[in-house]
C-alpha cells in the first residue's frame, strides 16, 4: 500500500439497490440491445500478438489461452496457422487444450488459408477481408465482386467441414455503405455464423457505430460481431454502443494490445459493462481474476500495467479531495459506479494531502482509537493542510501530527481528552 | 528507438485529401455540433491535483501553466485558493504571469469560498454543487431549493465583480433530470456565463451524453461545458458526443490525471478531435507540444506515460502484421487515422518477428541497399519467420539474415546479385 493511504472496509451502504438505482444502464427502449446478453471474443494470441512488444511462446500461449478460459471468455482467437509454422502447431494444441472456450482462428479470405485452418481442429474461422477504398487500392488491390466471390468459396468450404465461420470487413468505417450492406447480406444468405464490423484505423465514434449496426441488423439475420481499434481513445465506448444497437459479440484482448495502441481492452469493457448490467456481468466472469490475468499478460510483453488502467490502475479506488473523501466514508456509492470487492480488490482513502478534509481526519483519528471533538478534529486538520502546502506528506507525517495533538490536550489547562490519557502519556512520549 | 524496428519516412501519399475522404468526421446534419469549434478547460493544476500521486510545489504548477498555456489551451483552472493557504497564494501568482489562457478556479457554491475566489485575480470562477441523490445525503445534505438559493447569490456576487462564472452540478447523469433542468433554467435566466455536466462518477455512455447535452441545450442560452471521469473507459467518446449534441467546453488534463483514475486525457481527446477536424485542431493548439507537456506532468506525479497511450504511447504508430506492413507502405492512410508528424513524432515498420510479410522485408532489402527480386525476398521472408518462431527477433538479426542470403547469392552457382558484389564481398565478410 503507498503511503499516505489508508484502505477504506466496505460498507453497508454498497448495495445492488444502489447500482439498480442507476438510470443510466441499457435503456430499456433499446429492444434490440444486446448489452445484457454479449459474448467475448478473445484475441490477445491473435490480435495481441500484432503488439510491437509480443512474442509469445508455446507455453505462453496455453499459459495465456488456459487463463483466459478460467476467466470465462466466450471464445479464444490464435494467428493464422499460416503466419508461420510454429503458429499453425501452436494452434493446433491449444485446440487440444480440450477448453470450455471455443477456440478461432483468424485468416486472410482466401481457400489456400482456409484449407489450412480447417485442419487444426478449430471450432471456429474467422476471416477477413479490405473493403476500404484504402485497402482495395494499396492491400489487394481487389474490387467487390472479386471480395463476394471469395468470401463465398471460403464460407461454403469452411462450413462444408462443420466449422463455425465468421466473415468481415476491414477499415470497414470508410467502406462505402452499398459494397458493404451487399457483400453483408451476400453471405448472411449463405449462412455465414457472424459477420463482422472492424474499425481497423480506430476511426469510428460512438454515433457512427450505433447507426451502422443498426442498418447492418436490418439486413442480416445472423450475428454482429465487433472490433474496434483504440487509436482516437474510443474503443471501449464504442464497443458499449455497438451492444445498444444490436451487435452481440465484441473482439477485446488483455490490456487491448494489438497494432499500433491495441483494440477495446478486456478489463476496460468490464467496467463498462458491470455498471450496465452487474449480474450479467458476474455470471459470466471470473472478475476476481482480472487482476492476475493482466499481470500475466504484461509480464509476458513486458509492458506496466498503466498507472490509469481501468479497475487495476494503482488509483482506480483512490479517493484524494475532502468533499469526495467525507461522501465516500458516508457511502461508497457517491462516488463510484463500481465497486472494488467485485474484483477483490481495496478503496483507498488518501488524507495525507492539502486537499485533505476534516471528516477523512477524523476517519483516521477514530482508526488511531483517539478521541476528539469534530472542532478539535478541524483543527488538527488545518495543521495537516499547512504542512502539505510545504511538501508530500505520508501517513506517518500525519498520525505524528494527529497524535502530538491529541497530547497536547493532554498537558494541564487544556480540556482532558475523551479516552482520558494523562499528562504522564505526553511527558512519557516528549521524554 | 527500440530493436526489430524501422523508421519510415513520411509518404507523399498522405495528404489532407486522405483525412478529408473519410466521411465519419463530424456529421453536417448536426447542426448545434461543436466539434468544429470546441475550447478547452484545462485543469491539471485542479482535477489533476486530486490525483493520488500529486503533489505541485510552486515552481512546478507554474512551469505546468506556462506549458499548458503555449500548447494552446483556452482556459486553465485551478485548485480552490480555500483548500489551503499555499492554494490561494499560487492561484494568485498564475494569475500575475500575463497568460493568454484564461485563468479559473474551482470552488464549492458556497459565498464563503466565492468571497476568496474574486480576490485572487482570476479571468473566472467555477462552481460545483453535488445534485444526485446520493451527494444531497451524503455529502451536502441540501435540497434543490437551498441549491438555487445558494448558486442564485453566489452567480450574483462573482458577476458583479466583472469575473466570468461557471455553475455546474455534480454527478449529473445520476441526478433527477427535472431537477436538473429546473436549476439550469434559473441560473441561464440570471446570466451565468456558462453551466456545466458533470460525470463525477464515471458511469455515463455515449448516448446518455448525447441525449443530457441534447436537452439542455434547449433549455439555456448560455455555452455548455462537460467534465467525464473515466472509471468505465469512455471518458474520451463522451467528451466527442457531447460535442457533437452542442457542448462548447471540455474539461481535460494532461494524461487525464485526476481523482481515481481520471478524466479526458488532454492528449486522447487531440486524437479524437484531430481525426474530425484536423484543420481547427492544428490553428488552435500545438501538437508537437504535446509528448513534452506530458512528459513534465508524468515526472511530476512520477508516474510512466502508458503504453498505449493515444499518440504518444510507444506504439501508437507502429504497424506489425504483414498485411498492414504492406499497405502502410504503399500508402500510410491505409491504416492510420492520424499522422505521426502531425504530433512531430515518427512511423514504424516492425519487420523482425514470425508475423512480418516479403513487403516489410523487401523494404528492409532496399534500405539496405541490397538488390533481392521479389521472389527472393519472399524466400529470405520465410527464413526469418522460422528464426521468428524460436525467439523474439531484433533487426540484427533480421539484417544478418537478408545479408547472408544476399551473399550466398553471389557464390559460383548462383545467379549475379543486381548490385554486382563479387564473390569477394563474401569472402570478406566471413574472414
């Protein structure tokens, strides 16, 4: 614990009444919201390894895919078998991992790809293909009835093997409308299992993505499965918001790394989603194992843990000014849509500061197991609030002050102190 | 830079057309969208000082000022000066530095705290009073009707003291919305300069936002400004949306420090806005400014700029997969919403790992100035996505492969190296 904290014990007051009291979860009018019914797609093996920093071994990945499963992610995306061969081997015995998770992999739209997928025991392919002016110009330089035909041949052939099959687009937030609706609902007539919507640049905000899922879900009938990269900081909004307008599975990966700056991170979607719907959320995931899951993931790409971190940052529970500290010990709810223990973790007051007031002062006072007046805790308090204008202050900076001043009510002239401690306990202490 | 990666230079590709093509910039039918005309309240020397780890010594808040104040940000705003008697004094000496931002303070909507606050010298005063069920119980304990009274004699007496005056309520998107409107309504009426949304708590969504900033502005005349914790992750989208529904202003600080684990991120919320309209962002504000600004915050509260921090993050700019590899070099646009030079900073290829692609590799070659065909480049490729599957690669060894297979080329047998290196080059090298 850093200094100058103090942990804060849950209270009475946190309740699930207090987070049902909560008008701002999934609106109810949203008949097609899938906030409370979304599935995982996991691709830190897949995704996660496009990371600058990631080179994960064989034993990594189980390592990785076996504590992914434990968490409770719906489905687990590898690399392309044909990225190289180790890739294809790896793939091979995570499937053999005999897992609760369906286990993907994620190839290029082509059948000398998926020839090869379908042989490593997968449950599920999941393909791709440009169809930005961008990517169909300076990737494969391919036009839309070339990208149909394909996505045809590789849907009919995956499926012919009795394996999941999901098609979509890439830079798809720059894709024009019409090539999209149709190639979309091309395959959704074959009976492709998910399309899927990619907002490969990290583009997209959270209006554009409402209003594209929902004209896709008038189109097709299977599933919406999105992805959304985070290099304009939306990807875990748009996420949320792709569940409102009727998307049902969302791509995350541990701490969102991938390309560039990474995708909607797991953890950061948790929180999002535990404020929408807490039991459905807990149901579903092991949230008490966040914590360990990302310190696995970073050790092994060898990154920190962002000190901002959604839930896991150093101060996501940490309460500093003295108007949020008074509420705070008043009810946890005030100021915090989530709590910490769904995640086994601890709320930190933090009163050793000049922004400190006297009812965290006064918490403390009472943890010390002394006893002064609320005037007298004001005035202790603008002695901790003078000597934090001239430097930082820990906890031991401020229980030295609460506790000289709680003896100084003891030398004689000055009222007794309610626990009654005698002038000999300021002399034994001077002494 | 880091091993296993390669600068690449700026592309005449990417131009302004590039970003102007993309049609998901702000939507013209929204026509009280302020996205093309937003300002900034800057308030790492407030909200960030309530993060855990600050503590600002003179010295340093008004090297922070002048920072913020030459990277362009319209407003700046500070500490309450009766959070202690150090806050009042360096409120006063920021306002003495003759600053082009205009200069703030945050204080409770009390008259105690106003009659301070216009003595200091400030451009502005802003006011906050908790208005959600929870902050009237536990925190304040007042009704509505104490709370107009209150912001009804506190608006009065900062205005006729010629000072600029914000009202805003706290945890907003959990207070009742009549409630809300009504006090909006009386204190628009008596002239307050502008009121404010704020999501103590972290819990808005996007479309929340939309539809609160929405109907406020039909409500008040006056300019709009929202603060949005980012407890669930979305603290950047909400400041996009609300602008797109007719908010002015956006509460930000640098890396987004502040109580828990923070607000908008001054730097996440340039590269969302850059993406809608990158000519009003770069009239206003100096990007290249940005990495310093938030190194000088970080070393303070002495914490590590995230990995994956928008624009600045190690690798917000580095493309790793083959595809992308190979789309980024032929045209940057492919895969990148923003522009690195935009910020002064640079793009990288990583080519040295098991998922690199024969463009990579053959853009490696020509850096090298080797001469490989391309089918030879793909045949050197799958020799360094076999070492790749072994172990994590840097360019060394990526180099030390290309030019090997380069030199073998040249032995008696082997067809003549384009560049002509004699059988001598080889012979060099090996001795």
């Amino acid at each position: 614990m850093p200094e100058g904290f103090t942990k804060v014990s849950e209270d009475a007051h946190r309740s699930k009444d207090a987070i049902m009291q909560n008008p701002y979860g999934p609106n109810p009018a949203d008949f097609l919201s899938n906030v409370s019914s979304f599935q995982l797609i996991e691709s830190t093996l897949r995704e996660g390894e496009q990371f600058a920093n990631a080179f994960f071994s064989t034993e990594k990945k189980i390592e990785i895919a076996k504590a992914l499963d434990e968490f409770g992610v719906d489905y687990i995306e590898l690399t392309s078998p044909v990225a190289s061969e180790q890739s294809r081997k790896d793939c091979e015995a995570i499937c053999k991992l005999g897992l609760k998770a369906k286990i993907l992999t994620h190839i290029r739209c082509h059948m000398d790809d998926a020839r090869v997928a379908v042989e490593t025991g997968v449950d599920g392919v999941d393909v791709v293909i440009g169809t930005s002016q961008f990517l169909r110009q300076y990737s494969h330089g391919k036009d839309m009835n070339y990208i149909a035909q394909s996505a045809v041949e590789v849907i009919e052939f995956v499926k012919s093997k009795g394996i999941e099959i999901r098609f979509s687009s890439e830079d798809s937030f720059r894709s024009d409308l019409v090539d999209l609706l149709n190639i979309y609902k091309t395959v959704d007539k074959i009976g492709v299992n998910r399309v899927g919507i990619a907002d490969t640049v990290g583009c997209a905000n959270p209006r554009q993505v409402y209003e594209l899922v929902r004209t896709l879900k008038s189109v097709v009938s299977c599933d919406i499965e999105c992805h959304f990269h985070n290099d304009t900081g939306c990807a875990i909004a748009n996420a949320y918001t792709a569940l409102e307008g009727g998307a049902k599975l969302i791509d995350v990966s541990v701490l969102g790394i991938g390309e560039r700056n990474g995708i909607t991170p797991l953890g950061g979607l948790m929180s999002r989603m535990i404020a929408a719907d807490r039991d459905y959320v807990l149901s579903k995931y092991k949230l008490h194992k966040l914590r360990d899951l990302e310190n696995l993931v970073a050790e092994a790409v060898q990154v920190n843990i962002p000190f901002n971190n959604p839930i896991t940052g150093f101060c996501a529970f940490t309460h500093k000014a003295g108007i949020h500290a008074k509420a705070i010990l008043a009810n946890p709810s005030t100021y915090e849509i989530l709590s910490p223990s769904d995640f086994g973790l601890t709320r930190y007051i933090h009163f050793a500061n000049r922004l400190t007031g006297w009812n965290a002062i006064k918490s403390r006072v009472d943890q010390l197991n002394l006893h002064l007046t609320d005037e007298q805790c004001k005035e202790v308090t603008n002695k901790i609030k003078k000597l934090g204008d001239v430097r930082k202050l820990n906890i031991d900076d401020v229980d030295s002050i609460i506790k000289d001043f709680h003896a100084d009510l003891s030398v004689p002239g000055s009222p007794m102190p309610a626990n009654g401690s005698s002038p000999e306990t300021k002399k034994q202490k001077t002494h």
